[in-house]
C-alpha cells in the first residue's frame, strides 16, 4: 500500500490496465467521425455538459474539493454521480489527487506538475503516476470531510456503473453511433480539455496574482473547460466557487452555481471579490489546511 507520509507523484511501474482503457477509448473514439448525425452530436454535447459541467467543476472540483458552497446531500450525490460520467475516476480518488495538487503545487509532490514535463502533466501522470494507486490512508487523510460516506465510498469503487447505464440507455435510443459519439468521443474529449487545466494552465497565459506556483489564466482552456482555465485565480483563492474574477473572465460553473443558489438549492456560496478582500492576502491555503503536512 502507498504510504500517505511517503507519497511520490511516480511509480517505476506502469498502469497497464489505465494504459489499455485509455488506448481502447481513443481508438473506439476515431470512429465516430464515420457516423455523424445530429442527434449524435447533440447527445455527445449534452452528456459534455452534464459530466464536465456539473459533474466535475462544479461538483467534484468546486463542491467536493474545495467546498466553495453548500449543498444538501440529495444534491452533493447527485452531482458527484454526474461527475462519475467523466470517468477521471470516483469523488474520494478524484479529490484525493487535486488536494495534494494544491498542497504542494509545481513541487517534486505534485501529483501532475509541468516541471516534470508537458507530457506527463498532460497525460503521463496517470500512466505511471502514484496517484492512479492511492491507498485508504491517504484518502483518509486528504478526504476527512467525506471519506466514511457510504455513498461516497460506492462510487469511488464502482464510478463506471453510470456510464455502463447511460451507454444502455443511449444504444435503446440511437444505437452504437450514438454510444460511440456520446460516451467513447465525448469522453476523450473531456479528458484532453480537463488535462489541459494540469498542462497548459501552468504553462501559458497571463498571471493575476504572485502565487508560488506557475498557474496561469488561459481563456482558451477556459472556454473548453466551462470556466475552469481561469486557473491562477483559482490557484490564489481556491475556495472561491468564482474563478473568473474579470468580466471578459467568462465562467459558466459559476454562472450555475448563481443560478443553484437563485433557486435555493445552494447556500453559503463564497465568491472572491477584489473589492471585497482588497487587504486579504493573495495566496490563500485549501481549506484544509493540516493537510500540507501530511506527504
């Protein structure tokens, strides 16, 4: 088992089984440019949005990580069941990950650091990466908010039910160019735009804030990402559900999460504002903060 107080962000070995997964969804993916349809493509679209959007940005990243806002249960689980679409993993595994990311960014402990290389931030992490194999402990560690939630548990384990369903459900309706289009394609193509927050974010674009790490914002990944490419704002306040600071700063995840809290579903919404916190400090630790000490 990986030890919490030893972690390194690579192995010697290879994820072989990732590895397979990850070549046989891409392969799988090429062909959907064979069978193009409209409802194909709105399918694809539509699913985009719901894991990438609400499943992992909002529910995964600014929710479960970060805890930017408050949500009942009923809703926490159903935004981390959306988020299991994107198959980067269940919630406790996905969380794990980037807490340790923001605890020792564009360090030797950083799980997916460009300063190991654009390759392996992009995409090689996860091939030979220690944080495909994480133990109990260290989620226990990383995830004390919500690591003994049974529910939370069963999707951590079984993430790729979901999708098994949704593929059912979208064979019954369009058949298997619908399946390829919107789970293999749309999933590729979820995977390269969230990898492009590891990679490119901390290789290009411009820098509001004197953080310690080598965030940037780039409007591109921003635009591809629903709002999640604004990354040295997020890297400054990361409790913040707001990461777009600036009105050209378009963020879509929390022009939803405005929408949510309009509509009583989520409270305790913390939004960074300049004029607000003109004196705060402009590097502010996760909200867990003991855990910087724990790898």
């Amino acid at each position: 088992m990986q030890n919490v107080a030893e972690f390194k962000p690579k192995s010697e070995s290879i994820n072989w089984s990732t590895l397979i997964f990850v070549i046989v969804f891409h392969l799988v993916a090429v062909t959907a440019f064979f069978t193009f349809s409209w409802s194909n493509l709105a399918a694809g679209l539509l699913l985009w949005w719901v894991a990438g959007s609400l499943g992992i940005g909002i529910g995964y990243h600014r929710l479960l990580t970060h805890r930017g806002f408050k949500a009942p249960k009923w809703l926490e689980y159903t935004l981390s069941v959306l988020g299991t679409l994107a198959l980067q993993s269940g919630p406790l595994s996905w969380v794990t990950t980037h807490r340790i990311h923001h605890a020792f960014t564009d360090t030797d402990k950083d799980p997916h650091s460009p300063r190991n290389g654009a390759y392996w931030s992009h995409i090689g992490w996860i091939f030979r990466g220690t944080a495909q194999l994480q133990s109990w402990a260290t989620m226990q560690r990383y995830c004390p908010d919500f690591a003994n939630d049974r529910f939370h548990q069963f999707l951590n384990k079984y993430y790729y039910v979901s999708t098994i369903i949704v593929a059912g459900g979208l064979f019954a309706i369009g058949g298997w160019s619908m399946v390829v289009w919107a789970i293999f394609l749309r999933t590729v193509v979820g995977w390269h735009f969230t990898w492009l927050v590891n990679s490119a974010t901390h290789l290009w674009g411009s820098r509001r804030f004197e953080t310690r790490d080598d965030s940037r914002n780039n409007a591109l990944v921003a635009a591809v990402t629903w709002g999640e490419g604004w990354h040295n704002n997020h890297h400054a306040h990361p409790r913040s559900a707001k990461h777009g600071l600036a009105w050209y700063e378009f963020d879509i995840n929390w022009i939803e999460i405005r929408i949510l809290e309009k509509l009583g579903l989520v409270s305790n919404v913390y939004a960074y504002s300049d004029r607000q916190f003109r004196d705060e400090p402009q590097s502010e630790a996760i909200e867990l903060t003991p855990l910087r000490d724990a790898a």
